[in-house]
C-alpha cells in the first residue's frame, strides 16, 4: 500500500501463489460491511469475489462470476476482474481494513482518514522499506 503524491510505501508483505487477501470496509450508503477478495495474476490485483448483505451503491457486477446466496449474504465467486491498482480514500467510517494472513491490517492505523492510498502489487526489495523507514 503506497502514498501514491509522495510514493511512500506505508505497508507492504509478500504474496504468494494462489494465495489472497480481502479488502473490508462498511459502505458509505447503508453502512453494512462489504467484503472484496483479491489475488496476484501477472504482477496485477485481480477481484476474484465480493460479498455484501445489502445492494448499495457501486455493488453490482453484473454478468460477473457465480451470484450465490448464504445466510443473508450476497456472494459473487468465480470474479476473474483485472483491477491493476486499488485507489481508495482511508475512510474513518468506511474502516477499510485488510484481511491478510488472519490479521487485521487497518488503514487508519498507517495513514490519516481522507488519505489516498493504492494499493496494488509491487516487486518490493525488503532492504528499501528498511531505507524508507530510517528516513522518516
């Protein structure tokens, strides 16, 4: 996840094969939590799955994946969506947080609310983090 004005990457971890991770938030309009699954093809983010509890604004992908239905849960699997980068504004109420690995990363504890951040893959030699860190 970088800063993209300063370029500044404020967390990163590796990504293996096959493996994924989801992006949490609580939208904006019905204030439900949406849960977005993402993997690594080809050095790009692809969306391979979303579920919801309520059709919200931006929600929808029609003609896309495997539409199921689950314990009140809307579940698109199957996605095979090239995303490329993820840009998100950090929200104080969305509570974006990713889901990686059984931790939870929350965004707002790297950056303030209202910061745009990208996310996306990025070859990342550990040694530059550890330069970057000195440096702030």
């Amino acid at each position: 996840m970088e800063i993209p004005k300063t370029g500044k990457i404020v967390w990163a971890a590796p990504l293996g094969r096959d493996e994924h991770f989801q992006l949490r938030y609580i939208h904006s309009v019905d204030l439900l939590p949406v849960y977005e699954t993402y993997t690594c093809k080809d050095m790009q983010l692809v969306l391979t799955g979303t579920r919801f509890l309520s059709w919200g604004a931006g929600l929808g992908y029609m003609g896309e994946g495997i539409l199921t239905e689950e314990n009140g849960w809307t579940i698109i699997k199957a996605m095979q969506r090239q995303v490329g980068t993820v840009p998100l504004r950090v929200g104080t109420i969305a509570e974006h947080t990713l889901l990686y690995r059984g931790k939870n990363i929350r965004l707002h504890d790297y950056v303030p609310a209202q910061t745009l951040v990208h996310i996306r893959i990025k070859k990342v030699f550990p040694f530059l983090l550890m330069l970057q860190e000195e440096e702030t």
